[in-house]
C-alpha cells in the first residue's frame, strides 16, 4: 500500500543511552504532535531492538531492522533470522544497502533471498537499489536499478509486492552532503514505477511507496518528497538528531 514513510537508518552508530535518549525524545514529540500524514520507522542496530519496540508499543512509530539472516535458522554463528525479529516487533527491515553490498559481499541473490525470509515473517523489506558515481558518469544508471530490482523482486507475487517497499539511494549520495536534486529523484523514481509497471502491473506500479535516501535532511527534505513519485526518505545520517528527524517526519 503506498504511503508517506520516513525511516530512519542509524548504521552502526551510538551507544545505549544515545540510542535511548534518541527514540524517548522523539517518542516525546510524537505524544504532543501525532504525525496523522506519514508513517514513521526507526532502524536502530539489533542490539538496540528491543529497547526501541518498547518504547514503539506506546508511541507512533514502527520499528526496523537493518538486516536479517539469508537463512531460516541453525549453524551461522553471528546471524540474526527474520523470525528472531518478528518475534521481537519488528515490523520493517533494510534489505539491499549499497553498504552490505559493498562492505558485507550482499549480492543480488543473497538479497532475493533476505526479501523472501522477511516476506515469510510478516516483516516488510525496505529493498535499496542505486548506481554508484561511475555508473551515473557512464550513463547507465537506469540499466543498473532496473537490473538489481529485477533481480531483487522479478519473482515476487503481487500480495508479496504489497508489502514491499522500495528506496532508490544513489550511491555517490549517501552520507556525503551531496543529495540528488528533486529533479534527479523523481527521474528515477518515474523510472521505478515504469520498472515495476514492465514487471508486475499497473496497480503495483502506482501503490507501490518509493522512498528516496542520499543526504537526505531537514533542509532538501521538502522540495525533495514534494515530487510526485517520492514517498518520503530513508535517512542515515540525518535521523541520529532529534530534532532534525523530527523537521524531515513533518517535512510533507
Ligand atoms: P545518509 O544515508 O542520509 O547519511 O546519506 C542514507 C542511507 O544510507 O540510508
């Protein structure tokens, strides 16, 4: 179902009591301002999760992971399942992040596989796809996304679709100050859409929520989620402040 999302990605950033005091101060905010135009998700580290779906069951916001276990269950030391998470609340996970794909071998079938283990728990992937700074330069950025999209969601059922949602991050713009313009998101989001349209339908194409990521923040928040094909932002570096996540939630 399409909808104004915003998430909030904190990447493996701060300690206990900074993750506390983060999700209580926004948790605060919410009590005195319901947000009624746009849902709200935090993806703390896992070893914050439960701490933050405590605070969630009493507030407005819905709470991620930013991974899960390719696998079911059984002999991988270190890895978490999608049931682990769906046990612990945990309605939405980060599926895709150029980061794991850079830094953790994630490749398109590992990811293919992580959509459907979440998909299988009820836990909705927020699936990213974008090209790198050399693939923009070479101009073939479209080819790139549709082809990790492809990959990611081609064999997926319209009712799995329902419960997926996409963001198109742009490699080049993540966490360096150097957003994609309005212009530039909604070029491809329309993309997206024409992606999913070749792919799925109609229906999935127009419900499906897009959301853009890249130095998102509460100054390119506005102009940015006012096009047409933007539902709103998964932000990394911008949602570890209060009051700026706060400025990008209410940005619609
Ligand atoms: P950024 O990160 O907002 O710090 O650029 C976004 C993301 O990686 O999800």
């Amino acid at each position: 179902m399409r909808r104004n999302i915003v998430a909030g990605n904190w990447k493996m950033n701060n300690s206990f009591d900074e993750a506390e005091e983060l999700v209580t101060d926004i948790a605060e905010y919410l009590e005195k301002n319901p947000v009624d135009d746009a849902e709200i998700i935090i993806c703390p580290p896992f070893i914050y999760l439960e701490m933050t779906t405590d605070v969630s069951a009493e507030s407005q916001f819905a709470v991620g992971a930013q991974n899960l276990c390719a696998y079911d269950k059984g002999a991988y030391t270190g890895e978490i399942s999608a049931a682990m998470l769906a046990g612990l609340d945990v309605e939405y996970c980060i599926i895709g992040h150029s980061e794991r794909r850079k830094y953790f071998g994630d490749t398109d079938e590992i990811i293919a596989a992580k959509i459907q283990q979440a998909l299988k728990e009820n836990i909705s992937p927020i699936f990213c796809c974008g090209e790198s700074l050399a693939e923009r330069e070479a101009g073939n950025y479209k080819e790139v996304v549709q082809t990790q999209i492809e990959e990611a969601l081609a064999n997926l059922s319209a009712d799995e679709m329902d419960n997926v949602i996409i963001a198109y991050e742009p490699v080049w713009a993540i966490g360096t100050g150097l957003n994609a313009t309005p212009a530039q998101a909604q070029e491809m989001h329309a993309y997206i859409r024409e992606i999913l349209l070749e792919n799925f339908s109609i229906a999935i194409a127009n419900n499906t929520t897009i959301l853009y990521g890249g130095s998102c923040n509460a100054g390119n928040a506005k102009e940015i989620f006012a096009q047409p094909d933007v539902d709103g932002g998964l932000i990394g570096g911008a949602s570890l402040k209060a009051n700026e996540f706060i400025q990008i939630i209410t940005a619609f």
